[in-house]
C-alpha cells in the first residue's frame, strides 16, 4: 500500500516568510510525528498527534513553529518568520496508535527546507 | 529523558566482509529499539526492530542484539554488499513515552 507521503519535496524561502510543509500518513494510522533532520544530524522529535487528543508540542523549538492534524488525517507543519536555523530536512512519521505497545513507525521521504 | 549514543559515526568495509554498529542508551524503561536505514536524499526506512522481552533477532543478512543489563544494542550486517551503502540509525523508545529518540547516525561504506 502507499507510504507516508509529503510535499513538497524541497522548499527554498527567504529568511522571514512563512511556510507550510504537508504530511499524509498511511491510511489507518492514528499517530503521527514530525522530527526534524538537520545536516549530518540524528533526528530531532517536534510533535506528535494521536487520534483526536491534544497534541504534544513539546519538542517545537520555538513558537514560530504550529502544526495542525485536520480530521485525524493530512498534518500541515508550519514555521512563521522563518530564520536560517530552520533549514534542516522535515520528516513525517505514521504508525498504529502509540499507547501499550510500540508500533513501528515509518516515515516519508520528508521535505528539505532551506531558508535563504 | 532518553540520551542514544551511537558508534562508529563512519563505517568502511569490504564487500562481502561484515559491519557492526553499537547503541547505548540511559533510560531505563526503554522497551523498543528500532534500526533505520537512510539512503541519500530518502526518508529513514526501518529495517529491523527489537523488543526487550527477547535478545537477539535476524533477519537474513540483519541481526540486532539486546543487552538489557548493560543497556546497549548491536546492528551486525554480513555479507555486506555495495547496496548496504547508507546511513544507519538506531533509536530507543520508553514504555512511558511514543517519540523516538534517535542517535547521530553511522555512515556506512561498502567498498566493491
């Protein structure tokens, strides 16, 4: 079946525009992440939403970062204001619900975002 | 919260000879430790996965080992082939938690 897809695939802004990043995780899985992939580094956590609850935000680095999950599905990533630190590579998870048991999570190809 | 340590962060090997990549992590109730393979310009693609209820499992070429007490976790790949050629992740997730916490990669070599 499809994986997690997202888009775009790269994103070149200037410093101080906002921008959007969009995920659509596999179809079925209520939990999904974003984490964050800067050059030559591990991946860094930033939210993550499960089902209709709350989202925990507390890995976004700052409060220019927002993220939405419309209808337990798409999940729109956004970075206001966006400054040079923010250029890394945005990377989406998916995976059955996270409570109890630890269901593999897969990831999209993520969106390179550089911020000139 | 959980800290993943991960060595070596560069790996060169000969074709057909086998790579080891080693974990550490320092949480305690961390029950979940998934392997991810990067190529470039792709996203993180899980290649083998182990719960702490067991110490070792394979999957043809991949294994990865478990050492609860010592709380550390190997990838061994045989048989290497140039297609092995990536950036491997480990990560570790708590019982108590959902995200993945991740260590800095190795880039993996794979001389023909």
């Amino acid at each position: 079946g499809a994986g997690v897809s997202q888009s775009p695939s790269n994103k070149v802004t200037e410093k101080g525009k906002d921008v959007e990043l969009r995920c659509d995780p596999i179809s079925g899985h209520t939990a999904l992440y974003w984490y964050r992939q800067s050059l030559g580094q591990g991946l860094e956590f930033l939210i993550y939403f499960q089902g209709n609850s709350a989202p925990d935000k507390s890995g976004l680095p700052s409060d220019r970062f927002s993220a939405e999950r419309t209808g337990g599905s798409v999940s729109t990533l956004t970075i206001q204001r966006t400054q040079q630190e923010d250029s890394a590579v945005y990377l989406c998870a998916s995976s059955l619900a996270a409570s109890g048991t630890s269901p593999p999570q897969f990831f999209g190809p993520g969106t390179r975002l550089t911020v000139l | 919260g959980e800290n993943v340590e991960q060595h070596p962060s560069t790996l060169s090997v000969q074709e057909g000879d086998s790579a080891v990549i080693k974990c550490t992590y320092s949480d305690s109730a961390s029950n979940y430790f998934p392997w991810y393979k990067q190529e470039l310009g792709k996203g993180p693609q899980l290649i083998i996965d182990i719960r702490s209820n067991v110490g070792e499992k394979k999957d043809q070429r991949i294994a990865v080992t478990l050492n609860k007490t010592a709380k550390h976790f190997s990838l061994h790949i045989t048989e290497t082939q140039p297609e092995d050629s990536a950036v491997y992740f480990c990560a570790a997730k708590s019982s108590n938690d959902y995200k993945l916490s991740f260590g800095a990669g190795t880039t993996v070599t794979v001389r023909a």
